[in-house]
C-alpha cells in the first residue's frame, strides 16, 4: 500500500511495536558526530554568512558565505539547509563546505527538513487552490552522504515539516496524524491518529519522539489511544497572561511555511526539557524578544526571570541544565535552567538574523556567579525604555503583583507615580495597587500624598487618584491632612478631586468639615464641577453624615438657592427630604 493512502489503518498495535523497537533512548548531546555544542548563525542579508561557532573551544569553527533561505538542519557529518530559491545543501560540519547541491523538487513552498545522520528528508508543499486528485504535498528522501534521492511520495493531503532518527521518518500528516516511514526506502511503516489535539509537530531529542501541538505527546505504547487522556500527554500550566503575551505551543508549527524558516516565533516560544519519566525536566521557559521566564509547569509560577541587555535574543535551546541564548549582535549567554543565573557566556563576531543551536547536554564549566532576584528582575523590566514591550510589562507587573515581598508595594506605587510610564501599565499597576495595600502600607501612601506640585522646584504630585483610593480603602486618619491639602489645591484634576473627595468621606473623619463647607460655598454654581458631579455630591452626604445642625441649614441653603448649579440643587433637596424620612420613623 503506497505511503499516505487513505485506506491504510491507523492505530495498529503491531505497527507500533515494530517502530518503538527502533526508537531508543540516547544520551542528551549535540546531533553532530563531534558532539561538540555548536551554534549555526546566519547573518542578515545582502552579505549573507554562515557561522558555526563551538561554545566549548569559544570559537569560530568557520564562516562562510550562504544565502540560506530556512533553518539549518544539522546531521552527524553535515548540515543541511535550503540555499537560494529552489537549491537543497548540505555542507561539512568541520569547514563549511558544499558537499552537494540538490535542485529541490516538489511544490514551491519548502515546509522543512530532517536528518537522522545517514538520510535527510524534506518536505514541500504546492501553492494555489486545491485541485482534487492532484498531489498537495511531497517529500523526498536524500543520501545523507551524496545528496542521491532515495525515494519521492507525493500526497493528497497536507504533510508538515518531518523528523528522523534510527532510520525513521516521523511526517506529521492531514493534521492529525503521524505518518512513519522507512528512511530507505520511503515506506509507510505505522500510522497514529490523534482524536482530540491536532498534531502540528514532530520533534526528535536525545529522550523520545514528542508531538503535539498545544501540549506535549510522548510516542510510546500508550499513543495507540489517540487521546490526551490515553496518551503520555503534558502540557505546562501557563503563567496567567491576560494580554496573550504566553504561546502556548511547544514547539515549530511544522504546516507553517514561514517557521520553516528563521522568525520572530524564534523569539516567542516556550522552551523545555524532557525527563526520562516526568513530562518535564524542572521549569519550563517563556522566551519573549530579551526576555526569559522560568516557570513551575505544575502550578504556572514564575520562579525566575532574565532580562537580555540591550538586543533581542534571536535563538535560544534548553540544554537540559541549562537556556542557551544567542543576540542579534552575537553575545552568547547560558542560564542555569533551574534557577535563572548566569553560568556562561561568550561572543560570535557579526550580526545574527537566526540560528540553529546543537548544543543539548551543554554544561558550562564556569560556577554561577549570582543569584537572581524574581522582584527585582520584574521591576526592572518593567522600567525597561524600549516601548515595544507593553505586553511583558503588563505581564511582569502581574507577576510582581502576586510575589509575598515587602517591597512590592513601594515598587507599584513607584510605577503609577512615574511621569513616563505607559497608560495601560499604569492601569494594571494600579489595580495590583489596589488589591495588595495594607495598613502597613500607610506609612508610603502618605509619603506620596505628601508631595505636592510645585513648578518652582519641580515637583509634581502623580497617581493623586489612586493614593486617594487606596487610602480610603483602608479608612486611615493618618492620610487625612495630605488628602486635604490636595483637595483644597487648584492643580488637582477633577478625576482626582473626586477620588479624594471619596476617601476623605470614606475615613469620616470630622476634620473635613470646615474645608468641605468652604469649597461647597465656593463651587456649588461652578458649571466645570458639573463635569464631575460625584465632587460635591460627595461633600453634601458627608456634611450630612458627619455634620451638625449647622451642616443641615448649609444643604437647605444651597437646595434653596437658584444660583445653585441645578444638578447639585435637586441632590441637596432629595438627600434632605430622605434624611427627614429617616428620622421620622
């Protein structure tokens, strides 16, 4: 029965048996015959380079001139890459040398590539509509050595980027499924459908086969199911990511023609480890541009965070121990997996447009020089000036929001009070603000209110509004003279006056009185009062409420009155008529 037919059962036992005979487990290293954990780097064009660089001998193995057009795919004694428009290439691991050319044949659109050391196999894919009864896909097996094609199959239905080892061919297919071919002769050798996750992936590590799509399938015996429930399955619990700054996709969508190459999901994915029996080895990573999050995928905390200096981070790898990352400029950095520390670093020479990085089972020799700190990592980003990354401020302020800290407060209240800071940020920072602040943050609330503006010196008073709200939350007299001299100042917004005409009513403290009188007179025929009528109805129910006999003859007065703006003339007259009602019961 030829390779991809419909008619080939799917899920069959023995089928399976025979592959999961021929997957072995390895241990964690480079693909390459060396072992050697090498970085390949491919520059921006017009002068197109590639670079191979070994982190362990902190060198360049060589750099040549290349226009690769996808990733590189890195076998035991070449590598392999699409060069040009429709040219196939592998050349020496050692120098960088062309070892064959192969015009690449199938649709014009290339979906990916994979080498198991002795073969190589790639995938293509027919552009325009669909036609019925014409080939959609193609994939073609190549000696490894000569570039010589072994076998070509082409497919009625849609075939993703493949992944080999031990002479197998693992080709994700019609979406759900993974078709199994023999790397010689091309042979559909199993079959496995997935029911209820598509199957977007195929990976080969030094652990398993893993597949999937929003989760991860390990291939064993179990994955004759077909279903998450059945299967050795994980998917990590996320961070909690309101703004979609988490993809949670674990790993290169092997239908997406653009991923077959180097883009920015190089610099938005999850990154993580595979343990011989736990779904994950430690924490799972969130790599966004510069920066890295190391989460429990059990419970989704954020456990540590990273901050790249100055460059997007254009290829990053989990070793097992550690996060490689390579720059656009070329610094290589190595994180300690578990605890987000520094542990290694080194220089490529040139810019970086992407790279592939063979570099499993990597372990820096160098000692850890520092320990990272989660809250002060998070506020730095935070304070980060490049404005292209309001989704991660967002998202570290949430997460500087759940930490137990002392600190934290002081660290929001210096957000929202900070002249330059990003509307929405500002707004979540002080939602988190709001949430958190105990009694014990009095003491920095009433440090802010305390600053007035003042255009001789500088100053400026920030966040009026929030301070205002979040003292009134806790109903402290201490805040009760800062409030007030905001509240008799004529450079307090109108937004911000009714927030601290709200907490000052909130505390009840007497002390109000005699200003809330003042201002009543003085504002009540004020029309751009009228903007926020919620000011003085404010201070009509707290003259009532914490008020004399005297308080009540002021609200009849101002009810009474026709030159009383009318809004606050007909508040006054029914907060009167109710309080008689109440008092007459």
């Amino acid at each position: 029965m030829p390779a991809f037919s419909p008619h080939r059962a799917d899920n069959v036992d023995a089928d399976l048996a025979a592959v999961l005979a021929r997957v072995k487990a390895a241990p964690s290293r480079p693909a390459n015959a060396a072992a050697a954990p090498l970085i390949f780097a491919v520059s921006p064009s017009p002068d197109a380079t590639l670079t191979a660089y070994d982190l362990a001998a902190r060198r360049a193995v060589f750099s040549v001139k290349a226009d690769i057009r996808s990733r590189v795919i890195v076998g035991r004694g070449a590598i392999f890459a699409r060069e040009g428009e429709r040219e196939f290439v592998a050349r020496d691991v050692a120098a960088g040398k062309v070892i064959w050319r192969h015009a690449i044949e199938g649709g014009a659109t290339f979906l990916g590539a994979a080498s198991d050391g002795d073969g190589v196999t790639y995938v293509t894919e027919e552009s325009g509509p669909r036609v019925a009864g014409r080939d959609v896909a193609t994939i073609v097996g190549l000696d490894a050595a000569s570039g010589k094609r072994r076998w070509k199959i082409g497919a009625h239905s849609r075939l993703g980027a493949p992944a080999a080892r031990e002479g197998l061919v693992f080709v994700p297919f019609a979406s759900q499924s993974i078709a199994v071919l023999d790397g010689r002769s091309g042979e559909e050798l199993a079959r496995l459908r997935n029911e209820d996750e598509a199957i977007t992936f195929v990976l080969s590590a030094p652990e398993g086969v893993f597949y999937g799509s929003r989760g991860v399938f390990r291939l064993d015996a179990r994955s004759i199911g077909g279903r998450r429930d059945a299967a050795s399955y994980a998917s990590a619990k996320l961070p909690s990511d309101p703004m979609g700054l988490v993809r949670g996709l674990y790993h290169f969508d092997g239908y997406n023609a653009a991923q077959a190459g180097y883009t920015a999901y190089d610099r938005n994915r999850l990154l993580w480890h595979a343990g011989k029996g736990a779904p994950f080895d430690g924490p799972v990573v969130l790599h966004s541009y510069r920066f890295f999050f190391g989460f429990d995928p059990a419970s989704g905390d954020v456990k540590w965070a990273y901050s790249f200096p100055r460059h997007d981070v254009m290829a990053s790898e989990h070793t097992g121990t550690h996060i490689v990352m390579l720059s656009s400029e070329g610094e290589i950095v190595a994180l300690d997996a578990r605890s987000g520390a520094e542990a290694w670093s080194g220089k490529l020479d040139g810019r970086v447009a992407g790279a592939t990085l063979d570099v499993r089972g990597f372990s820096p020799p160098e000692r850890i020089t520092a320990q990272v700190d989660l809250r002060e990592t998070l506020i730095g980003i935070v304070w980060d000036p490049d404005r292209r990354f309001e989704a991660i401020k967002l998202f570290c302020v949430g997460e500087l929001a759940r930490l137990t800290h002392p600190n934290v407060t002081d660290d929001l209240i210096k957000v929202v009070t900070f002249e330059k800071i990003d509307r929405k940020v500002y707004e979540k920072a002080g939602a988190a603000l709001l949430e958190r602040v105990s009694a014990a943050d009095v003491p920095l609330l009433v440090r802010e209110l305390a600053i007035r503006t003042d255009y001789v010196s500088g100053a400026r008073a920030r966040a009026v509004d929030l301070l205002a709200r979040a003292s009134g939350k806790l109903a402290t007299t201490d805040a009760v003279e800062p409030l007030l001299a905001h509240f008799r100042d004529h450079e307090t917004a109108l937004l911000a006056l009714r927030e601290v005409v709200k907490a000052l009513d909130a505390i009840g403290s007497k002390t109000v009185l005699g200003p809330f009188r003042e201002f009543l007179l003085t504002y009540r025929t004020d029309p751009d009062l009228a903007q926020e009528p919620d000011v003085l109805r404010r201070v009509c129910d707290a003259l009532l409420r914490l008020g004399i006999a005297h308080d009540r003859q002021l609200l009849r007065f101002v009810a009474e009155d026709p030159q009383t703006a009318p809004y606050l003339r007909n508040y006054a007259g029914e907060l009167l008529r109710k309080a008689a009602l109440h008092s007459s019961l």
